[in-house]
C-alpha cells in the first residue's frame, strides 16, 4: 500500500475530528434567505466557494505554505499565516480557520519529526502565530512527502465534501442528491488544483463580496445549527 496515498486519505479526511462539520460558511445564511434551496443552487454555491473563494484564499495559502516549508523558511510561514488571517474579514470565519488548524496540530503533530512544524506548533501554543488550517495543512503536507498537486486536490476535495454534506442536512437534501453534486464537481476540482500549483500573489484575498457579507450575516441569525 502506498503511504503517501494514505497520508493523502489521512490529511484530507472530511471526518478529521477538528471540527469542520461545524461551520457552514455562510450557507446556513443563504438557506435562511431561501437563496440555496435546491440541488442546482447547491451546486451553484459550492462550485462559486471552490472556484471563487478557496482558489484566491485558503488554497493559495496551502500551496504557499507548502512551498515555504519545502525551503524551510520559517519566517515566509508565519507572513503566510498573519496574511491569511488578514484577508477573513468575517470574525467567525477568522475564529473558525483557527480553531480548524490547531486541532489539525495537535493530530498531526506527533505523526510529523519536522524541525519546521515543530517551532510553528509552539509559536501558535504560545499565540504568537494564528495557527490557520490552511497553513498547517500545507505545512504537513510537504512533511507527510505528498506531492502539491495531490495534497491541493485533496484540499479541495475537503472543501467541497464539507459544503456538500452542509447542503444535504441544511437545504434538505436527499444522500445521492449530494453524491451526484459531489461527483460532479470533479473535473473542477482537478482543474483548481492545478491553477493552485503556482498562485498569482497579487490576487490572494480575491473572493465574491457577498459570501463575507452573509459570513457577516451569520452572527446574528435567530437560530444556527453551525458556528460560521
């Protein structure tokens, strides 16, 4: 059996106890508003989040911090990470990718004999560094020895099983429902991976205003099932 490919597996688990099943970003807003209320709009959303959102915010950042921790560049690691932190405008997505990316730590942490990650995990126990998931999971991807293409087709794979799953319990809908939109989504996947191999810098932070607005909107909802 190929231990990279279980690495893989490991690393981008949508049932990784961290927490992700929690937060919804923002699409418990849209439902609430009746704009995500069937499978087209499901899809609709998911496809906008990976391709409009993630390929300008958290996947360049997996894929920059893996380069950084290739170089063993300390210091580009915690820019990446105070950056990342810096373009989430809504609080409970900032709180949300921090508190994804500690619990991704301390999984990972002792499976991973890296100089590197091991002053990043101190920095961020001692608060000194957000610990943002995006930044540790590129991080151990490099040191898990998962090759960037992969470990970025798998971040997205996360993602948009995460959205998905969020879909089907929130909209409702059926299980095969949000198979076949998942399945779907593949070839989109592939595509966004490889556009993150080498992210443009100058478009990092690039997303549709309105998923921070109804991020923003969450806060103050009358009732959530989710945190973000």
């Amino acid at each position: 059996m190929n231990k990279a490919l279980l690495s893989l597996l490991h690393l981008s688990d949508p049932t990784l106890p961290i927490g992700g099943y929690a937060h919804s970003a923002g699409l418990e807003t849209y439902v609430q508003l009746g704009k995500v209320n069937n499978v087209t709009a499901a899809r609709a959303f998911v496809t906008e989040m990976l391709s409009r959102n993630l390929l300008y915010t958290d996947a360049a950042f997996v894929s920059l911090a893996f380069d950084a921790t290739e170089k063993n560049d300390s210091n580009n690691l915690l820019q990446l990470d105070e950056e990342c932190t810096a373009v989430k405008l809504p609080a409970e997505i900032r709180q949300a990718s921090q508190k994804l990316g500690i619990r991704l730590i301390k999984i990972f942490q002792p499976l991973c004999k890296n100089e590197l990650a091991d002053a990043y995990r101190i920095l961020v126990e001692k608060k000194e560094t957000p610990g943002n998931y995006c930044i540790a999971f590129g991080m151990y991807a490099y040191t898990l020895g998962l090759n960037k293409n992969e470990a970025l087709t798998g971040f997205f794979y996360n993602a948009a099983a995460g959205f998905v799953t969020n879909c089907v319990k929130l909209i409702p809908l059926g299980q095969q429902d949000g198979q076949e939109i998942l399945f779907s989504l593949f070839p989109l996947m592939q595509e966004l991976a490889e556009k993150s191999l080498i992210p443009d810098k100058n478009l990092i932070g690039l997303c549709c205003t309105g998923f921070d607005i109804r991020c923003m909107q969450h806060e103050q909802l009358y009732s959530r099932l989710y945190m973000s």
